[in-house]
C-alpha cells in the first residue's frame, strides 16, 4: 500500500503475501525494490490505493453499452473535478448490483501516478496487476461506518467506509494531528452512526483512551483488508488498472512454457519422423532405379543411353516380338480380321452389305472404313456395334460415311 507517487521511489511499503487459500504466508514494511522476488513469483498483484488520491462519485449513468459509457465518462465528471479529466483514469462499476437510487459508481485516479506505479511494478516482474480504492476494501459493517488509519511516516492515511458504495479518505500530519483530533474529525462526517476504527498496534493505547462508547478500537491487520478484498473481486472489483487501456488480455508466457515445449518436441519429433521417412523412401527409390538399370543394362549391354528403364524395356520387348513373328492387336491384320468377322455377322452381309463399303485404309493403329454413302454407315453402324464390342473392338464417326475402328484399351 502506497500513497503518494513520490515514495514509489522510495517506499517502504506494507505488503501480505497471500495463498489461493487465503491464508498468509509473510507480512511486513520493505521497500518496493525489495518485493521484487515476491512480486515476480506471485499470481497476481494487487494495489491497494490510498482513499486519500481516489475519488469515489455516485452519480446516473446514461443506458449505453460499456464501450460508449467508458467513452462518455470525461464529460460526466468533469464538473466533479479540480484537474481536467484527461489527466485522470476513470473506472466505472459493472452495474450489476444497483441499488434503488439506480446511481453507479465511478472511481477516479491521477493518471501519471497509476501509470507509474504500473510501471514501476511491471518493472519489478509482476504478471498481473489490479489497483482498488482502499476505501472499498475496508470492511463493512451494516449498522455504522468503518475507518482504518495507516501511517506513513509523517502522514496518516485516513479511509472510511460509510457504505457498500460509499468511501472516502484524506490525510492528516502525524505529528500535528492527535488521536483525539482524528476521532474528532471522523465524528464531524460520521456523527452519530456506531463506528469501527481499526489502528496501528503502537497507537492502539492511544485511541483507546480518546475513543468514547460508540467506537469499537481494533488493532489493524491484513486479515480484514483480505477478507474485504475477497468480497470486492466477488461483487465486480473497481480495477483502476483497466482505466489505463492497458494490454491486460497479453498471454502470459511463462504460464505457458511447458505446454509450448511439449508443442515444439512434438513438432520436432514429426519433422524429424517425416523427414527420415523421406529419406528412406528416397532411398529405396534411388536402390530400385539402380536395380532396374543394371537390369536393363545386363540385358542389353549394347545400350548407351538409359533415361527410362522401364519404357525402354517395353519397347525392346515389343520390337522383339514383332521381329518374331507376334503382331499386336492394334496392328492392321488382327484389327481387319476382327473386323471383316463383325462384319460378316450382319444380316445383310451377303447381299448389299458386300456393296456398301467404299474402302479401308489403315494408319497411326487405326482402322478407317469409308462408305458408298452416308446412309449405310448410319445404317449398319447400330447393327454392327455390339459385335465390335465383343471383339475388343471401338467405333467412332469421324465424317458422315467414315467409321474409325480401334483397339478397346
């Protein structure tokens, strides 16, 4: 807890170092740059902020969405205010626990002294940073006020809460101001309300004596501002941090390290699985087209130029079987034997069938039948498709008395 932006340089500053459970595991006074290691390792760091340097309004809010409202908050304050409101950072409640006065709560603060705290404690390490008025962090009590008085060094920061929504703060000169002149003081805002006033230990004998019936003397300790502090997080805390438009969704990275390890081994693990899987299948690849040429060569030792084994196979073979006697389908006597068999199936083979066929020709593995006239190819082209069909044959028109007849691949 700080009070001024003058002894952010040079604190010492209360602190609790707090567990999830609540419990605290250290207290005490240090200076600021001292917290450092506890700052850096903790979850979340939150400020407390002197009642005395924030301003709590109750005022209506106009019915806009978040954004706007927050865009609108300048005009709404600014006759609340000494400074012009640029130079404050303003923070208005969720709006989920009006009251029946339907009024919000706006908290202002003075920017450059938020923003060097921000500063000063990202420096420090902190992962995640809430400010709150102190003021609301005080506890309440139903039928009366509450106020907490903290020393620093020759002032006294004086916080009291009046209500769930209402608080205040200002200072007072330690060693000008008696604990009578405080308890005075408090009265003159709280005159007749029971009241709850919670105080250093080494001033506790002395505000015992000045307290009258109606003032309940406590010793100050972090377990009420805690338990407060549990209570604002749960009713929608006023966090002056988000005033500052600061980049609070930043993904915190050293959460992540270890998920983003894992991530990278993993990938690496793949990237190096993939690639040695490459290497093998090039390999093989590269030992299989050594295989086939040496095949290829051995077999034909006489072969100079090798580009593609396989293919050059295939065509030593078929020259091979052609040398020898073995025609292929494609070739001119087996495509006109099959076809003169088709043709001599027709019906009408014997009469004007032999008549109808002007010629045949015969290039690039195709067979071209031309006729008389192009009504005789339309006409036997339907009687005769199945038959060609059965001996692996294909019929296609390319002119009107044209058929082209090919091997069925």
């Amino acid at each position: 807890m700080c009070d001024s932006a003058a002894e952010v340089a040079m604190p010492p500053c209360l602190f609790a170092l707090v567990s999830d459970a609540g419990q605290i595991v250290q207290q005490g006074c240090e200076p600021i740059a001292a917290l450092s290691s506890l700052i850096a390792e903790a979850e979340r760091a939150v400020l407390l902020l002197a009642a005395a340097d924030v301003t709590l309004l109750r005022m209506p809010a106009p019915p806009l969405s978040a954004s706007r409202l927050k865009a609108a908050l300048p005009h709404l304050v600014e006759d609340h205010l000494l400074v012009a409101p640029a130079d404050c950072v303003m923070v208005i409640d969720n709006g989920k626990h009006l009251t029946g006065d339907k009024l919000r709560q706006i908290a202002v603060v003075q920017r450059d002294w938020l923003t060097l705290l921000e500063q000063t404690f990202t420096a420090l390490g902190a992962r995640h940073l809430q400010a709150l008025p102190a003021q609301l962090c005080v506890p309440w009590r139903e039928d009366g006020a509450v106020a907490v008085m903290t020393e620093y060094g020759l002032e006294t920061d004086i916080a009291l809460r009046l209500s769930t929504h209402a608080g205040i703060g200002w200072l007072a000169a330690s060693e000008q101001s008696l604990p009578q002149d405080i308890i005075t003081g408090l009265r003159g805002v709280v005159p007749q309300q029971p009241m709850t006033l919670y105080v250093p230990a080494a001033s506790y004998t002395a505000y015992s004596a000045c307290a009258s019936d109606d003032i309940t003397v406590l010793v100050d300790d972090w377990a009420h501002w805690i338990g407060a502090i549990q209570g604002e997080r749960n009713n929608g805390v006023m966090d002056l941090m988000a005033g500052l438009n600061l980049r609070t969704n930043n993904v915190q990275w050293r959460n992540w390290r270890w998920p983003l390890g894992l991530v990278i081994a993993l990938l690496l693990v793949n990237i190096v699985s993939l690639n040695l899987d490459w290497w093998n299948l090039r390999r093989e690849a590269n030992a299989l087209r050594t295989g086939m040429t040496n095949s290829y060569r051995a077999a034909y030792p006489n072969e100079t130029v090798i580009i593609d084994p396989i293919a050059q196979a295939r065509q030593k073979i078929t020259l091979a079987e052609r040398q020898g006697g073995q025609l292929d389908a494609d070739d001119f006597i087996p495509l006109v034997a099959r076809f003169g068999d088709a043709w001599a199936s027709l019906p009408a083979s014997k009469t004007s069938a032999k008549e109808a066929i002007a010629g045949v020709e015969y290039h690039d593995h195709q067979l071209f039948v031309r006729f008389k006239n192009a009504a005789d190819a339309d006409a036997y082209r339907s009687q005769i498709k199945a038959a060609l069909e059965a001996a692996q044959l294909s019929l296609v028109s390319t002119e009107a008395a044209v058929w082209k007849i090919g091997q069925i691949k």
